[in-house]
C-alpha cells in the first residue's frame, strides 16, 4: 500500500489537514501566525501538497516553502507544535504509525526553508 493510500487517499488527507489546522487555530503558541490568513486555501495547499509528496494524483501548485513562510518568524517549537498537531490528526484518523513516520520524514527536510529562527 502506497502512502497515499495509507493516509485515505484524497478524503483521508483533507480530513487528516482540516483536523491539524483546527488544533493549530485552538493552540495559541502559534494561531497568531494564521491572524488574516485564508485558511481554506492554506487547506486546499498543504492537502495537495501531501497528496503530491505522498504518491497521490495530485501537482502542488502553492508557492514552495522558504518563499511562502518567509519573515513570518517561524522557530524551532512553532515548527515542532503543528508537527504535533499533525501527528494528532493522523492519530485520530487511525493512520498507522509507520505511515505517519513516513509522512513525517518527507516532510522533515522542509524545517531549514520554514524555520528562521
Ligand atoms: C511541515 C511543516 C509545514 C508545512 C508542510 C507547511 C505547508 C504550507 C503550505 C503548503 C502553505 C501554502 C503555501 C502557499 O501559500 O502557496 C503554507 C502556508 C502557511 N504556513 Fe505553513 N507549513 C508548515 C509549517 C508551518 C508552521 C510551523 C507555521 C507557523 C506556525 C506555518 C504557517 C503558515 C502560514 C501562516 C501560511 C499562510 C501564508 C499566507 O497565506 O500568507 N506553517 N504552509
């Protein structure tokens, strides 16, 4: 099984992100970040991103990383709390926990373009 498959293809994926999102806008470590955003784009983005980065039929078409979190001041814990929030929303769609490590490590290598601090 694809990871794509493992996270519940399309409808898995945008549930799994509307859950991160939403636990993201409760947390006010970081809900400040998203003051003013438009978050159902923010949701159609990162779900097409991890649809694309997982094996999925889909071509991201946002801005890439460094370029879309640029001199929002992003750190080290802000990065680790959605990551959390992430693991959160897989947890309660019942991805098993291989695949959410697999989806964790493509999206590890994005820290250094998203974190300035
Ligand atoms: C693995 C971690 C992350 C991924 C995969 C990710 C992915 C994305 C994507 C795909 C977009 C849309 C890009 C575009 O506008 O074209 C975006 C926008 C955004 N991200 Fe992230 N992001 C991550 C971490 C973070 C963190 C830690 C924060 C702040 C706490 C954050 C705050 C934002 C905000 C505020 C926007 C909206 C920018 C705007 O519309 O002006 N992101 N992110």
């Amino acid at each position: 099984q694809s990871l794509y498959q493992q996270l519940g293809e399309q409808q898995g994926i945008e549930t799994i992100v509307e859950e991160m999102l939403y636990r993201v806008g409760g947390d006010e470590r970081i809900a400040h970040h998203f003051d003013g955003v438009d978050i159902m784009r923010v949701h159609k983005l990162i779900s097409e991103q991890v649809c694309d980065l997982s094996g999925g039929p889909c071509d991201y078409s946002g801005e890439d990383m460094k370029t879309s979190h640029r001199n929002m001041g992003v750190d080290n814990a802000d990065f680790n709390a959605l990551v959390e929030h992430l693991i959160a929303a897989m947890e309660k769609e019942d991805v098993p926990v291989s695949a959410q490590n697999q989806l964790l490590g493509v999206l590890a290598p994005m820290h250094g373009d998203i974190v300035e601090e």
